[in-house]
C-alpha cells in the first residue's frame, strides 16, 4: 500500500497534519505547489540538508506588505515540491517516525528531493526499499537507481531484468522514464544476453561434464532405437557419409524430449534470457526399456541443471551497461530515437523497439529451422 500524507487541517491557508500544523513550533513556513503549507524548524532542515541551510541564510528580509509571502509574521517559501513530496521528506528529516516506501513512487520522490536537497543520510533506506521491489519491477528500479547514481544496485537491477520477456521491459511504464540511451543501452544487453544464452543450446561440449549413466552418449552403441534420436544438429562431412550410412559413425544422441527441450530452450532464452523461463521446459518421458537400466528422471534433472549453469556462465561474459544520470541525449544501433519525458516512450522509439522485437523473433525462427534440416 503507497504511503499518504495525512489529510490536510481544514484551515483557510491549508496548512499540513502535524507537526508541520500552525500550531508547531515553528519559524518558517513551505508552501508546496499544491498549496498546502508545511511549519517548519531552519534549524532542523539546515542539520539535515546544507541546500536548506543555504536556502535559509540567503532569504530576502521578509517584507509585511506581501501579505501572500508572510503569515502571522513568517516568511513563506514557495517550493516546486507537492505535499505528498515534501511531507514524506520533512518526516524524515524530523526526529519523528519515517514513513515506510512502500511504493516505487514513494522511492521516486525521496531520490528526486533527497539529490535536489543534497541528504546523503537516507541513502541505505531508500537503496533498502528499492531491493523489495527488484524481481518485480527491475525495470522500475533501474530508473530510479540511476537518478542518484546507485551504481551496484543499478547493475543488480539491469541483470534482473532478464527475468522479463524483451516485450514486457519494452512496454512498460517505468521504461518510458529512462533517457533514449538508457533504454537502447538495456535493449541492447538484453539482447546481447539472449545470443548468448541461446548459442549454448548449440554447444555439446558440456555433454561431456553430465556423470554416468549419462543421457547422451556418443555413438549407437546401447543406445535405445525407441526413444532416443542422433543430434539434430549433427551434419557429417562429405567424407564420412558412407560410414554414417553404415552405421560406423554417430554424433550425439539422447531421448527425443531432449531436443525438443534444447530446441524451445534457445527459442525462449532469446527473447528472456533467464533461467526461470526454461526450467519447467523440459518434460521427462520415461521409456519401458530405458527406464529399468536407467534412472532418467535424475538424469535429465542433472542434465537441466548442467545446461542451466552453462547459461548462466555465456551470461555473466556480456558486460553490463553502466547507466549514468541525466543521459538521454544518444542515439542507439544508428537510429535517432526521441525521449519524452513524463513515463511516456515516443512513436519513433516504440517503432525501433518493435523493429528489433521483429528481427528477435526472425532471429529464433531461424534457430528452429536450422534444427529441423
């Protein structure tokens, strides 16, 4: 549940719930944008904040004719914050109990006044409240983190985001926050992760870690004709065809589910390249004769396991892309691509976002095809 301010008391200058009432202890007032007015201690705000603290000591003498910048003898600053902002960061500063960030939008709003306002001390709460929220909003997570240079917790958020199909980063809300070349940036490494992850589909090399009884084997020897099948991928030379005909030579072969498995694994990782979206892939079936010499639902449970380490590793070699506040101004794979700001992505963006979605899902298609010759 997002955290609200307390309803403002029924007043003609609308003042804010206590302790930021006319009836606190007091010697400057804030008016939010909205219009509602916050009583305030320079000398609490100037301990927690050194902008405040300047902010105070600069203030022009008050003038007793502006009747709309004095009340009852206190001056009154105009702040470009609204209430539910500045009440939530007064709270904090105030030696009264903080408010929990239950929302990304509560996070989004202490980071904004926090960096305006120069107060380090929250940092570790703010970075606290953001962690909550990364396996269901990385995204989210991601464009606030990088509005005040969380650095680690931004790189944690951008590997999260892996967790979420390319389309659903692409068409989210928090996506359209992000400047043009922090969204082409996290495109980009999403889609570098999924080359990545789905070449070890290809590979076979680690077909060879699986212990014994293995569910591949190399050859046909002891191999079950019902249902196990040679690599599909397996193409010998043009010199070793007489033999493959004879029988003499063999590439890999395992149960058909396998690759099938294999085959929807690299289709799947492209698009999200996480382990999550591929362990409940794989469907054992068991043979009648397999099955008494072998136990293969361990065996594939090993080989899962095997396959998903291998794809974790082709993972962690694609670097992650630093993302630096306030960087919104590049272009991306040569095309010019127009931010606006307010959490909406533009048409030209959307268009380059479904374009590369497009080649993605020719790119898997073509994985399938290549599997099927």
């Amino acid at each position: 549940m997002a955290y609200h301010p307390s309803p403002a008391v029924p007043n003609v200058r609308n003042f804010a719930a206590p302790p930021f009432d006319k009836e606190s202890h007091c010697d400057i007032i804030l008016r939010s944008c909205d219009g509602v007015h916050f009583c305030v201690s320079k000398h609490i705000l100037s301990i927690a904040s050194p902008v405040f603290a300047d902010m105070f000591s600069l203030s022009p003498p008050i003038d007793a004719t502006a009747a709309d910048e004095v009340y009852d003898g206190l001056s009154i600053v105009s702040m470009a914050e609204d209430a539910a902002t500045l009440d939530l960061l007064l709270r904090w500063c105030y030696p009264v109990s903080s408010p929990p960030l239950m929302t990304l939008e509560d996070a989004r709003r202490m980071v904004t006044a926090t960096r305006k306002f120069d107060i380090q001390a929250f940092d570790d709460a703010v970075q606290d409240a953001l962690e909550a929220h990364l396996v269901l909003d990385p995204v989210g997570v991601l464009e606030i983190a990088s509005l005040d240079s969380f650095d680690e917790l931004a790189r944690r958020a951008v590997r999260a985001t892996l967790r979420l199909p390319l389309s659903t980063i692409a068409s989210s809300a928090s996506a359209g926050r992000l400047g043009k070349s922090q969204l082409g940036a996290l495109i980009q490494y999403h889609l570098s992760c999924g080359a990545a992850a789905a070449s070890v589909t290809t590979q076979r090399e680690f077909f060879k870690q699986l212990p014994a009884p293995a569910l591949f084997r190399e050859g046909s020897n002891s191999t079950c004709n019902l249902c196990f099948s040679i690599d599909p991928l397996f193409k010998p030379a043009d010199s070793d065809k007489i033999r493959f005909s004879l029988g003499q030579l063999q590439g890999w072969c395992a149960p058909r589910y396998i690759w099938r498995f294999l085959d929807a694994a690299g289709r799947t990782l492209l698009l999200q390249p996480h382990e999550d979206a591929i362990t409940s892939l794989c469907e054992t079936e068991n043979c009648i004769h397999c099955s008494g010499r072998h136990n293969m639902e361990r065996s594939t449970t090993m080989f899962v396991q095997t396959f998903v380490r291998e794809v974790n590793a082709a993972i962690e070699q694609v670097p992650i892309p630093t993302f630096v506040a306030g960087t919104d101004t590049e272009q991306f794979s040569g095309l010019e691509l127009t931010h606006t700001r307010g959490g909406q992505i533009s048409s030209s963006l959307r268009i380059t976002i479904c374009y590369i979605l497009l080649m993605a899902i020719i790119f898997s298609s073509g994985i399938a095809i290549g599997r099927q010759i």
